[in-house]
C-alpha cells in the first residue's frame, strides 16, 4: 500500500501529514483538509494574528464584560485551567506576556523592575473564566494558545483523518506527533528524538503504533546575554528563565497530555521535573543541561 506526503509549514514549525492511500477514500483530499483544521487552529489561536480570537480576548482586557467564546475555546480554557491547578500554578497561559522582555531580539538582562511590572499581568488566578466568558481584569493582560493549542492541533488533524476512513499515517507538526494509525502490515512507526546537543541527529528513537509524542527543549528559542545562555521556558511566578532540564519528550495517548507534561516537567526545574515525571506513569526520556539522560525512553537512545 503506498503512502502519501503532504509537507506545509504552519505554526511556526515545518510540518507534515503522510498517510496510506485506503480504498474508496481520496487520501489527497484528506491530508488537505487535516492540513486545513492545522490551518484553521492557527488562525483562530495566533497572538500575531490581529483577526484571530486569541486576539479579540487579549483586546479586552480591563473591560469587565470580556469576551464570550465557542464551545472549542472553551474546552481549551477549561484544560488550561486544570493544567494550572495540577502543575501548582506553573503552566500559565497568561505568562506569554513576559516575552516582551525577553524576546530573542533582546540587547541586555531585563532589569528586574521590568519583570516585576510584567508579573502584574500574569496570573491565571487573576482570570474570571465562566463558561461561556472570560475576562481579563487588568488592562495589558493576555491569554497565549501557544503553549499547547500545536499539540491540540495534531491531535484534531489526526482525528479527522480516521473520521474520514484513513487508518494508517502520522500528524507530524513540528515534532509532535499523533498517529493516525501503525502501518498497513501493523508495523510501528519508528520516531527519533532530536538530540539537543547536535540539532542535526537523534538522541533516541522511540516505536509507536498508536498514541502521540510531543517534546519541549530550551536550545532553540534561546537568548544570549553578557555570555549566559537563557531559555525560552519562562517561570509564570519569577518572570525569569527556568534553569532546569534542557529536553524532555513524554509519549501519551493524545498530544496534547504528552505536551502539557513535557512542558511542565521543564518548568519545575531539573530535580523535581524529573521526580514528577516519575509519577506519571508515562514513557518519557529526559536530557539534562550537562548531557545526562534519564527517563524510561533513555533504554532506546541512539
């Protein structure tokens, strides 16, 4: 059975849906609108987009009334909301504003008066989410899809590929991944884990037949000052840089779990990111700053 790939760059990131070709079912047709959906969301959820909805909320912020939302928004806003509460108030998707100051254009340290003021506008706690409105007390506050609505997006495109009669491919988006299904003999897909020191090869490669992987690393989107290295994981309460694990990816059974544990795994620092990762009962592998690696995942490095 022969495959198909459709490349497409969205999000941000280089991205991919390859699927294999099933009888009666236009798969070309398929991938376009899986790749639609992955469009769709970007629209809808990117803070760089004037006409999106992530920008309509951030408009109103200090005008009590807020904005009413749909029923997926306010699925999304219902996951923030407990990701909040389970990761002890570190994934927030109100910190996105702390990128102001460290931006990947910056010149120097932000003074810490400046992080101070941008931590007014930071809290989830300060949000008043009653479905179906949210509002946004203080003027300057803003929600950011960003830190997973990728991962939501994946999982969205990899759905509607089996709603559509495809059973075997991959939703590949920047390197999250969610299966639509193992190949057509029943063999596993066969993903390598991006090593963080040597950007061009594998550090591991992990076999899945069904399920997704999402990663989170610190050496991409970094930002170099006065010869320190920072990363782009910013700590909602601190405003500043985490200095924790330097990789982490978590394989789960939809992409949007996998992410949201990676992510919060980076943000509670290397000692407890690793220790909480235990307790998840989820396979992971873990890179820390100085190259060790650990994790259930680290069995199966390359």
């Amino acid at each position: 059975m022969r495959s198909v790939t459709h490349r497409f760059r969205a999000m941000g990131s280089p991205c991919e849906v390859q699927l294999y070709r099933a009888d009666g079912v236009d798969t070309d047709a398929v991938a376009h609108a899986a790749i639609a959906e992955v469009e769709r969301l970007e629209q809808k959820y990117s803070r760089y987009r004037d006409d999106s909805l992530a920008s309509r909320i951030n408009r109103s912020a200090g005008d009590p009334a807020g904005v009413e939302v749909d029923t997926e928004t306010a699925g999304l806003l219902d996951f923030a909301a407990t990701a909040h509460s389970e990761s002890d108030g570190l994934f927030d998707v109100t910190s996105g504003v702390l990128r102001r100051a460290w931006n990947r254009d910056a010149k120097r340290v932000p003074a810490p008066d400046e992080i101070d003021a941008l931590c007014e506008r930071v809290g989830w706690h300060r949000v008043r989410w009653e479905r179906p409105r949210i509002a946004l007390p203080v003027a300057g506050m803003e929600v950011d899809f960003g830190g997973y609505v990728k991962e939501y997006a994946a999982d969205r495109a990899a759905a509607l590929c089996r709603q559509r009669g495809v059973r075997h491919g991959v939703v590949d988006l920047g390197g999250d991944l969610s299966l639509v299904g193992p190949h057509p003999d029943g063999a596993p897909w066969r993903v390598g884990i991006r090593d963080p020191f040597r950007p061009d090869a594998a550090i591991a490669g992990v076999t899945l037949r069904a399920g997704a992987i999402a990663s989170s690393g610190d050496y991409e989107r970094c930002v170099r000052l006065d010869g320190k290295r920072y990363g782009h994981i910013l700590d909602p309460r601190s405003g500043w840089p985490v200095e924790g694990l330097t990789h982490v990816s978590v394989v789960a059974r939809h992409c949007l779990v996998a992410g949201l544990a990676s992510t919060v795994a980076m943000l509670k620092g290397e000692a407890a990111g690793i220790g909480w990762l235990e307790t998840l009962e989820l396979s992971h592998l873990w890179v820390a700053r100085d190259g060790t690696m650990g994790g259930s995942l680290a069995a199966v490095a390359a």
